[in-house]
C-alpha cells in the first residue's frame, strides 16, 4: 500500500535523496521547498509527476507554513520528515567567538521550525496510517559525544531533540510516533564532498529504518541504520 511523505527542504540534498528514493517505490511525496521550481525537484516532478507534489514552504515563515497547510487541506501524511536544516557560519560559531546573530538564525531552522512544521501538519499525520513525525538530527547534538566546536549548530540539534522529545510525550497518546534521526555524514552541500557516505546511502537506510519504526520506538535518537545514540 503506498505511502504519502512530506518532507522539508525537498529540493536537494538528503531531502532531495528521500523524495527521489520514495518515489522510485511508487509512494506519493509533498515535496515542500522554498523554491518548489528548483532544477533537483522540477526533474523529478517531470519523472514522476503523478507521485510528487511539489509545495512551496519556507519553514521559518509562519505565513508560508500556513499556507502550504491550506494547500494540503486534510490530506493524510504518513510521515512527516523534518528535513531542513542549516549549519550556520563555518567560522565564528565557537566557544570564545560567537555570531549571536548567526546563533538565532540558525534555531530558526533547526529548532522553532519542525516545531512549528510538526503543529500545522498534525492533523493531517493523524488521519493517516502511518502516523510519523521524524526529525533529521544530528549526532553532533548529543551532549554525551563531549562536544567542542560548532556550538551554534550542535546546540540547535540539542535544542531540537528535546522539543522533539517534549512534543513526542505529548502525541503519544493520540498514537503519533515522534524519530530522531542522525543521517549520517552525507556528501552534500552541508556535509561536503569528503563525507562518509552519498545520499542516496542515508535515503535508503533512513526509510527502512522509518518504515521498521511505530510508536515502540517514539523519542528515540538513532543512526540512519536504527543505532541508538546517547543523548
Ligand atoms: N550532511 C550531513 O552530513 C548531515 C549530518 C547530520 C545532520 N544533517 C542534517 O540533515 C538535514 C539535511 O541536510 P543536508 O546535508 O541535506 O543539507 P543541504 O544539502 O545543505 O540542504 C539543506 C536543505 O534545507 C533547506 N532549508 C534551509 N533553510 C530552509 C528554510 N528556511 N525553509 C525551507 N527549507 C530550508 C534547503 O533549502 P534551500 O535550497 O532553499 O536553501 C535545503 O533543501 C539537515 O537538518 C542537517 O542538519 C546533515
């Protein structure tokens, strides 16, 4: 039975990788992207137009995630997946020099965003089988891995896996399985060409890892593969 996924910052990337692997299975994916017309997600709305619908959604704009959620009215998403993300500035992000500036932005992403993505979709993750809501994380926000550098980045993954695990308690009862996930260190624009893995390698382990998961394994931090990761 297919499937219907949502996942932000659709158009390249992991976000990109996922929209494109799900597809390739025949499940149906909103690909939501600041630019739905970008050359990543436009060649494959070409390919498998009956299966993606591209959607406009800056997810730090209340006004954009509104009306992405009028777009999509009551239509049901399995899974929700809170992709976008953003690194921040790669100097000036430590512990004695900081860009506060920089430091907010960056929780506007990674933080009060899939928050607020995770509200206004609520519904919809409710009237459907699936009933999933995963988080792409990152390892570097666990306070276990004696941490240094990146502080604005490691802090909003931190950040974000405790409003994830607050939200998790709170929709657990209404059956809604909330994942945090570490993807890896994948050869994109913000992992970079000397990473670990492609994305097509983090896709594929991320959707099997998701598909295996319910509400057993809600408020869990693991590995694209389903390796638990100490807070
Ligand atoms: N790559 C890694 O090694 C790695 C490791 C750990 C965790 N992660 C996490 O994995 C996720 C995806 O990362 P990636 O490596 O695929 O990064 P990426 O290639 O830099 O892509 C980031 C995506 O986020 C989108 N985005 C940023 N700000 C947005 C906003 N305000 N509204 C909507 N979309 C926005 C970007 O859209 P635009 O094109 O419009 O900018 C882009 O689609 C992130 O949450 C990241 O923190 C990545």
């Amino acid at each position: 039975m297919p499937q219907t996924w949502m996942i932000t910052g659709a158009n390249r990337g992991i976000g990109l990788a996922l929209a494109t692997a799900l597809v390739a299975r025949g499940d149906h994916v909103i690909a939501a992207a600041r630019d739905p017309a970008s050359p990543g997600l436009a060649e494959l709305v070409a390919k498998h137009s009956g299966l993606v619908t591209p959607t406009a959604l800056d997810v730090t704009s209340d006004a954009s995630v509104a009306a992405a959620k009028a777009a999509l009215a009551d239509r049901p998403i399995d899974v929700l997946v809170n992709n976008a993300g953003v690194y921040g500035p790669r100097d000036k992000q430590g512990a004695l020099d900081m860009d506060f500036d920089a430091w907010r932005d960056v929780f506007e992403v990674n933080v009060y965003a899939p928050l607020r993505v995770a509200h206004a979709f609520l519904p919809n993750v409710e009237a459907s089988q699936g009933r999933k809501i995963a988080t792409i994380s990152s390892r570097m926000g666990s306070i276990a891995g004696n941490p240094s550098g990146a502080l604005a980045y490691r802090s909003s993954k931190s950040a974000v896996n405790m409003a994830m695990v607050v939200f998790g308690n709170a929709v657990r009862e209404r059956g809604v399985s909330v994942l945090l996930f570490h993807p890896g260190w994948v050869q994109t624009d913000m992992g970079g060409g000397g990473a670990d893995i492609p994305p097509t390698e983090s896709a594929a382990g991320l959707i099997g890892t998701i598909d295996r998961s319910g509400i057993a394994e809600t408020n869990s931090f693991r590995t694209w593969t389903g390796e638990a990761i100490a807070w």
